[in-house]
C-alpha cells in the first residue's frame, strides 16, 4: 500500500527532478491528479498510468527541445514509412533511454509496491504483424540514439495485431482493445489533422499561364489525425517523434446538409471513414486484394507526405527541395504508392513539370524488400486502383509509358522484357505491381540480409537488376540491444557489465571484450547461472498459467516466430515425435532432457499454418502425458506470443530454431535476438542465419539442410517426398504415427491436409531436410551434456553479436542510401519560457 509522502522536495514544479524521493513526490502527484484516485481504490492500472506519466513528463522537455531545433535547423530528416510498427511496450524502455531504470524501481518499492507488475500492466501496441514492423520499431529507436533527425509515420490502428487464444488446440482470434485503457505515451494533434480525398474522377483546365493542369475531384475526404509518440535516443538528448495517422470524419463534410435530415445515414457514413484506421491486417507474407488496405496504405501515405511538405513550409523550404530535406525510406511496397502521391503533389497542387517532379522523387525514395514468396507480391486490381485513385492511376500510367521507353532503349526488341517489366500486369484480369512502381521510382533498392539481396537480384527483381544495377544493394537487418539484452536480460546485461563496463549498449562490437573472460571459470559459472536463473523464472510463469511443471534444468528449445510452412515448425515438430518415438521403443534410453517452446501466431485466413498450431498442441498432449517419457521431452505452445512475451523467451533459450527452407527467409531478426542472449541456434543457410554463424564461427553453431542452391536442383530433378518417407525409418514412424491417429485420439484425418501436403507436395522439403535435421539434433543434444563446452560456444555467440545491433544497421543506411549527417540537441534545462 501507497503510504510514504516524499519530503525534501526542492522544486514544487520540477519535472525534471530525477531523484527517489522527486519520483516518489511526482508519482503520487499524478495519481491524484491525473489518475483522480487514491490509494485505496487505485487499481494496478492506476499505478502504472501514475507512473508512465512521471516518465512522459521526464521527456517532454527533451522532446520539445529535438522538435524546435529540427523546425529551428531545417536538418535532412529521415522519414521511415511502414504501415507497422511493432513497438512493445515503452514504460521499461523509456525508462532505461532516460537512465531512469534504477531510481524508478527503487522510488517504487519505498512506496510499498513492485515496478515488474507495473511494467506487466502496460498493454503493448501491437500495431505490426511480426519481423518488419519489429524492424521499423528497432530502426527509430536506432535513430534516435544515432541522434539522427529523423520521423516515422504509420497508421494508428485501433485494434492491432490480434490476441491469440488457444482452445481445444486450435487458435482462436479475439480482438486486441490496447487502447481500452488509455494510451499515455501518445499525444493527440487535431490541430494539425489534414485531409485525404478518395475516389471521384480527373479533370483538365488551363491555368493562368495557360498550362494544361489536372485536377482531381473526389467522391469522399476523409480527415487524418495525427497522434505523436517520442522516441527517445538512449543516454541521448535527442527525442524523435513517431506520428501515427486516426482516420476521422472531416467536419467540412457537412453530413447534415448533405444527407438532408437523415441522421443515421450521417452518423453511418461518419463511421464508415473512421473504419480506415480500425485494424490491422493480420496476414504477414500473403496480400489480400482488399480496398480496405489500399485506403489504409493510401491514407496514411497521403497525410504523411502533406505533413512533410507543411513542416517544410514552417521551415522557409521551397517544395522543390523535397528530395533535399527528406529521404524516405519505403518499409516494403506498403507504402508505395507514395511514389505516385509525391508525383501528383508536385505536378497538380504545386504546378511543377514531370520532369522536374519526377527527379524530386526518384531522389527522395529508396525501397526495402522483406521477401521473396511471391504470395506476399503486392498487387492491386486495376479497376478496384482507378476507382479508388483515379489521379494516381494516370500518373502510373505516364510513369509506366515513360519507363518502358527507356527499357526499349536500353533492350531493344524484346517483348518480352517489356511485358515482364511493366508496372501493369496484363496477363489475365489487370494489375497494377507496386514492386515495379518501388524499384523505378526509388534510387536505392536493399534486401535485408546479403543471401536475401543476391537472390533478389537473382529472381523476382533480375530485370531491374539489369536494367538499374547501380540501385541495388543489401543492408543485413539488426535488432535494438537496449530491448533485447538490457531491459530483457537485466541479469546478463549487468554480468557484461561488470566486466567490460557499459560502451557496449551503444557499441555492441564492444561485447568482444568478453572473449577476454572466456578462460575465467568464475565468469562461466556466472554466465551459466544467468541462463539458469532466467530458465528458473520462465518454468515458475510457464507453472502458473499453464500448469505444466518443465525442469529448468532441461535443454531449452524454442521456436517463436509467426506460424508459417516456410519457417517449418512442422519439421520441429516431426523432431519431437521422432524422439519420443524413441523413448517409447526403448524406455531406458539416455536422452537429453528437453523442453520444446513454441509461439506464434497464424495468419486468420491461414488454415494449414493454424492446424499446425494444432498439432503442437495435440503432440504436446500425449508427450505431456505418457508416464514411459518420466518427463524427459515436455512441448508447451505458449499462446498469444507477442513482444512483451518475446523479451522474456530470448533470455531463457538454449537452443534457438531457424529452421526455414534455405532461400525463403528474407532475414530473420528473432535468430538475432536469440543469439544475443546466449541462445545457440540450430538452423540452415538462410537469410542472416548465414552471417550469424560466419560471425559466431561454424564451430558454435548448429548447421544443418540443403542450400538454397540444392533447394533450387532438387525441386528442378524432380523432388519425390515420398522417396524420403519410404528409406528414412525413423520419418516413416513418425508421419505413420501421425497418420494413424495416434496424436488425435483416433482420428486419423485430423491431420491429413497437413501430410497430404507433406507427401503429395512438399514445397517447403521438409521430408527432404528432416534427416539432416534430425541428425543435427542429435549433436545439440551431445553437446548439451558438456555443460562447460556449452557455456563456452553460449558465451561466444553473445560475444559476437556487435555486427546484429540495428545501430550498425541504420549506419549503412546513413552511409549508402540516405546521407543524413546527425543533429545534436542541447541538454535539456526545464524552463517556463521554452517558446
Ligand atoms: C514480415 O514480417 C516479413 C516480410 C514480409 O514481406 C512481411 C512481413 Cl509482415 C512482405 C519479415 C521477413 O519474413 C523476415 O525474414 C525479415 O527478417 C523481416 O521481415 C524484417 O526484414
């Protein structure tokens, strides 16, 4: 119970002050008064808003001091567009950005209660799918701390990522309320809300210089509000701003008048232009030709784009410098018809010929692609694109004519080529390519790890690799290590600490001064212990809400990613059947002791992806449960997987899978995470899993499967699974056992989309892989045993992971494509006067 009233409090306003008892004093204060609650009726939430507003405060001043010096400056601004953003929670995180992390806890605990329950209690914004919009999440956070002026701008969703139940085995979606208690890291801007227009149709007239103008007149507008969220630079002054867009019915719509009386259908279609921004799209590598997500991507495109050029207004900047002030970066083709909407900006509302607009704005965008499944290939139906954005669909048309010109130039007489390479798809029902409309109106086009980049080049982006060499490069992604080692991992971050000091949190090259403690007994037995007591607190959580008792002493081996066929969590899973396969032909065998994680959610609309789901659930079961494995083997699928959960599993794993069909996994930024924090990983050669273990050594890693090479020859000769099921015993057992019911309590159909798939087709060769597989397993299980050997390859993987922080990610950024020198704010000094 609340009881202490801090004294010694110098500064009755101070909302700088950073001390325990100022802390104390302003806690209370914001529970009274903004909370309007006391102790004895405040609710968890209660303390948590009391203190999440005590931190808010403690920013402003930094915030508004990054805000008048980039409007004061004018500096080039990186804007990052991505329709997600993943962010997690921010209480711990800003928190430790402040360097706030310790007297807060310390402020909390005199007041009688906990700063982890408080930290629990903050419902995270989960406005992404998984990988990409965790990137984008690590990326502002790199920037800031970079010092870099840089904004992101998104979509607010009013439901993110769904939560993920799990009943009878199966997944079930329920919507994801994150805002239901209030958000107080978001300020609300309606004063600086913007309009968006849809639909409706073109004309032409002669403006006063006689010239031929377009004008666009359309069918609905709808208001885009923006909402600010900073982001703070660690152990920096500098605090950007992520500005997320709320659609809202605008008010110079007059419904009223226009609906003549009918106020339902005035309050209908108010409600109609606020589903703009109502939820996130839960698919993560398959599109959906749904207009509803082309005025999301148009929406939030248009208002960010206005927002840039008004903030350039406020900075005496002329429109005609766009591509000097700002370079934007398109977080895949989500955004990209911010190519066309830049275009049509500078052409119809700012009169600027095509020549000119158009070199404005190859300069100004740069694209990354996330993958190569071609299911996850945007593409918009050409009538559904004229309807919705009849302006845009003429400037892609010229943007198209003007390009296929060159490439006639440049590849005379092929036909074929030009076909291939138009922005519209022809070839059935028509289409517009919006990777097309990236790469030609982009001066920079990255994958996300170098495998990824050659094969782009390779594959779906080899001809305008051919015809714009020059533009194509690779930057590997990285992940933040203020998240994912220090707030995650306080233990292991203060064992680091304690030995090489703290340069490593802005340095995290520096973590190689620990190979220097490889050869200290005491530093391995620390480090071991850190992995133990971390493993001790998941198996009590894992006990509480799920009832299943798992030995923290077990090797621990997690798989936690989306749900998805190319990633295979069902060879992981033919793994766990193979052993205890195993066990129950011979009871006494010596194996490994292993607890199998896994979370992940499924796509909604993903049927073989959520009945994957099922079969953990359904192994999980009868393993859990048969007396003959004495607890050996235990598989618990841990439901709704998300990054507040995230940053508890990295820090407990022994074994890390990354285990996709080599070629298919753009990157993979959780194999990162794992690594870190000690993890070793099992996994093929794909996507940064090939960099990881070129920088750990092949010596500290677990490699198994075919090469993206031999995926390609297998699949070219022919690939038969059902060879490898006949002369591989061991698999022959396990999709029989599968097969037959043994798993769904008799019912031997249950699983049979899934070994149809398996059997029949095998896209993904996980019969081809499952013996490498399999065989590898048996390594890791070996070489658990030696725990001394373990730690030592757990310690070096840590040690090695300075090239996966998203700081040298945003460098390369910085040094290849976008060229924006960093901009120091000065120390923040709270005053009255900050006008
Ligand atoms: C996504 O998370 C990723 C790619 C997508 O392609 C879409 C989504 Cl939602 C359209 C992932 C990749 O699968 C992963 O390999 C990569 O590490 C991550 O993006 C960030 O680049």
């Amino acid at each position: 119970m609340v009881n202490i009233v801090p004294n010694n409090i110098q500064l009755e306003d101070d909302r700088t002050g950073m001390t325990v008892s100022i802390l104390k004093r302003a806690f209370l204060d914001n529970l009274f008064y903004v909370q309007a609650k006391f102790p004895k009726i405040a609710t968890k939430n209660d303390y948590y808003m009391a203190l999440a507003y005590t931190v808010r405060d403690r920013l402003v001043n930094r915030w508004l001091n990054t805000e008048r010096t980039y409007i004061e400056k004018a500096p080039r601004t990186v804007v990052y567009l991505s329709a997600e953003f993943l962010l997690g929670p921010h209480l711990g995180n800003n928190l430790i950005s402040l360097g706030l992390y310790n007297v807060a806890k310390q402020a909390i605990e005199e007041l009688g209660l906990n700063l982890a329950d408080l930290l629990e209690q903050e419902e995270e914004p989960g406005l992404g799918n998984g990988g990409l919009g965790r990137l984008a999440a690590c990326y502002i956070d790199s920037l800031a701390t970079l010092e870099i002026p840089a904004i992101g701008y998104g979509i607010r969703y009013e439901y993110g990522i769904f939560d993920q139940q799990i009943k009878d085995g199966w997944q079930v979606e329920i919507t994801d309320k994150w805002l239901q208690y209030g958000n107080p890291w978001e300020v609300a801007r309606p004063e600086a809300s913007l309009e968006v227009k849809f639909g409706g149709h073109t004309e032409t007239y002669t403006d006063e210089f006689d010239r031929y103008r377009v004008r666009w007149v359309p069918y609905k507008v709808v208001k885009g509000v923006p909402y600010d969220t900073p982001i703070l630079g660690f152990q920096a002054n500098t605090a950007n701003t992520l500005r997320l867009w709320k659609a809202e019915a605008p008010e110079s719509f007059d419904f009223e008048a226009f609906n003549k009386g009918d106020y339902f259908g005035a309050v209908h279609e108010k409600s109609d232009s606020e589903n703009i921004t109502k939820v996130l799209y839960p698919n993560d590598e398959s599109y959906q030709g749904k207009q509803l997500r082309l005025e999301q991507q148009y929406f939030f495109v248009s208002c960010s784009l206005q927002d840039a050029i008004r903030l350039m207004k406020l900075q005496n900047l002329a429109p005609e410098r766009f591509h000097e002030q700002y370079a934007i970066q398109l977080n895949d083709t989500h955004p990209t018809i911010a190519v066309a909407a830049l275009m049509r900006l500078l052409l119809d509302e700012y009169g600027f010929d095509w020549d000119r607009a158009w070199n404005i704005t190859t300069n100004t965008f740069a694209y990354t692609n996330h993958t190569l499944l071609p299911e996850a290939l945007e593409r918009w139906p050409l009538e559904m694109f004229g309807n919705l954005l009849p302006r845009h669909l003429e400037i892609i048309y010229e943007i198209n004519r003007r390009f296929l010109d060159r490439v006639r130039i440049k590849f005379p007489d092929e036909i074929d080529r030009l076909r291939r390479m138009s922005i519209i798809d022809e070839s059935g029902e028509r289409y517009i390519r919006m990777a097309h409309l990236a790469c030609i109106g982009s001066h920079a086009i990255n994958g996300v790890a170098e495998l990824h980049s050659e094969l782009l080049k390779k594959t779906i982006l080899h001809d305008f690799y051919e015809m714009y060499p020059e533009k194509f490069t690779n930057v590997t992604n990285g992940v933040t290590p203020r998240r994912f080692i220090v707030l995650s991992n306080p233990r292991l971050a203060n064992l680091i600490t304690d030995r090489i000091g703290d340069g490593w949190i802005k340095n995290l090259d520096e973590l190689r001064k620990l190979e220097n403690f490889i050869e200290d007994s005491g530093f391995r037995q620390e480090f071991a212990g850190v992995k133990r007591a971390v493993k001790r607190d998941l198996a009590e959580q894992i006990r509480d809400n799920y009832g299943i008792d798992i030995d923290p002493d077990s090797l621990f081996d997690i798989q936690a990613k989306r749900i998805h066929e190319y990633k295979r969590q069902h060879l992981n899973a033919l793994h766990i059947i193979t052993l205890y396969n195993r066990l129950k032909a011979d009871p006494n065998l010596d194996i490994t002791p292993r607890t199998f994680l896994f979370g992940g959610k499924a796509a909604p609309g993903y049927y073989m992806a959520k009945l994957i789901i099922k079969l953990i659930n359904s192994i999980a079961d009868v393993v859990n449960h048969d007396p003959d494995i004495r607890g050996r083997l235990k598989v618990v699928f841990l439901k709704d997987y998300n990054v507040k959960f995230a940053q508890r599993i990295y820090p407990a794993a022994d074994l890390s899978e990354q285990i996709s069909t080599a070629g298919k996994e753009a990157s993979g930024t959780g194999n990162m995470k794992f690594s870190m924090n000690g993890a070793l990983t099992i996994g093929t050669l794909d996507g940064a899993n090939i960099e990881i273990r070129e920088e750990v050594g092949a010596e500290n890693f677990f490699l198994f499967g075919l090469t993206a090479e031999q995926v390609l020859a297998l699949k070219a000769s022919g690939y038969n699974p059902r060879d490898y099921y006949e002369s591989n015993p061991e698999l022959k057992l396990a999709i029989d056992r599968l097969d037959s019911g043994f798993f769904s309590r008799g019912d031997g159909d249950l699983f049979r989309p899934l070994l149809d798939a398996l059997m029949y087709q095998d896209d993904y060769l996980v019969l081809a892989d499952y013996a490498s597989y399999v065989e590898c397993q048996d390594r890791v299980g070996q070489a658990y045993r030696d725990s001394d050997r373990w730690t030592r390859m757990s310690i070096l993987n840590v040690d090695r992971m300075g090239k996966f922080s998203s700081d040298r990610s945003i460098r390369e950024y910085l040094q290849k494509i976008w060229k924006v020198p960093p901009v120091e704010i000065q120390v923040p000094e709270y005053t009255q006067s900050n006008g």
